[in-house]
C-alpha cells in the first residue's frame, strides 16, 4: 500500500477542491517530506495519475492573475473516496506497515468515527499480538539474543518493536476512549490541519 495515494487523498478532501501547491503546502506543514517519500515531483504525479484513474477529478480553473498557466484543482470523486476509506482503515488496522503509512493514517483517523477508530486500533493490537508470538516461537527474550549470537539482535528488535507499538496502540485507545479529539459525527469543532490558500507554511 502507498502512503503517497493516501496522504494525497486526504489532503485534497479537506480541502473539497484543492491544486497541487497547496496538496504540497499541506503536506509540508505536516511533516510528511521529513518521514515518507512525499517530495513535490511524486505530488504532482500521484494527482495526475488518480485523475486518469477516476479516484480524482480535475478541473481546469482560470490563470493566476500574474499571467501563469491555468491551474488544476482537483476534487475526490465517488470512487476516490471509497479508496481514501479503505486504505485508511487497512493502515489504521494493520501491524506491519511502515511508519509513513501509519502516521498518514493517524493524521486523517478523525474522519471515521470514534467507535470505529477503536475498533481498528484493537484489531491492530491482536495482530501485533499474534506477530510476536510468531516470534517468540523461535525466540526466548527473557534469555537475551546472545543464544542465536549476533543474529538474535534481529528477533530481539522485532519483539523489542512489538512491544513498543502495542504500548503506543493502547495509550492511543486510552486517549481516545478518554474523549480526545473530535471525530466524524460528532458535530464538535474539527482540528483544522490544512493551511487557506495562500497562507504561508510557517513551517518551511
């Protein structure tokens, strides 16, 4: 699974209608250049290919006032947002995806709703539990990875990896459980994570 198709998704849906610099402005503001391989070429392609594909819309809008080219805004169509939907919940749930998938998927896990979102992040749990017994199968931490030399290191980290998720999933279901955020359906006041058009990324 991508984490570029998902990120990019979402962005453009906050928006409703969004062009490609501000899909990169928003992107930037997160963060999301410093952990995935969102740079401003594979930006600006993933919008173009999702619109031959139909999960994106694009619109020809008039040009700028200093004389550019006309820009392309693009809008999520029927078919993009049950994608968006879908790789949301699969990253939200899954134990091995790599750490862009799962921070794009918590970025956006406010526009399911909470009792989902629980859901998700227990399932994901189960799994994490699953995995590492997969490991300790082979694998005794208590003793330490010396007893397969230097080549227990590996199990030692991924039971070590393991560990550390599920604790971070189970604070995550603490907080949420606990009332944190706003999440789809609840009416309260949305975490606004996009810049307006033309503002500044303070964080650039």
């Amino acid at each position: 699974m991508s984490a570029i198709r998902l990120l990019v998704l979402g962005a453009v849906r906050q928006h409703g209608r969004a062009h490609g610099y501000q899909v990169r402005a928003d992107l930037e503001y997160w963060g999301a250049h410093e952990w995935s391989n969102t740079k401003p070429g594979s930006i600006y392609h993933a919008l173009k290919q999702m619109a031959k594909q139909g999960v994106l819309l694009a619109h020809e809008v008039a040009p700028s006032a200093a004389g550019g080219p006309p820009r392309t805004e693009y809008e999520v169509t029927a078919a993009g947002r049950e994608e968006y939907f879908k790789l949301l919940r699969e990253a939200l749930a899954a134990y091995d995806q790599k750490a862009d998938l799962l921070s794009s998927a918590i970025g956006f896990m406010v526009d399911l709703p909470r009792a989902e979102v629980l859901e998700l992040l227990r399932e994901r749990l189960g799994k994490l539990a699953r995995w590492r017994t997969s490991v300790t199968d082979y694998y005794t931490p208590e003793t330490g990875p010396q007893a397969l030399g230097h080549i227990g290191e590996i199990m030692h980290r991924w039971v070590y990896c393991a560990d550390a998720e599920a604790e971070w999933t189970r604070g995550l279901i603490v907080r949420i459980e606990g009332g944190a955020y706003s999440f789809a359906g609840e009416g309260g006041e949305p975490f606004v994570g996009v810049l307006a058009d033309g503002q500044e990324n303070p964080y650039a």
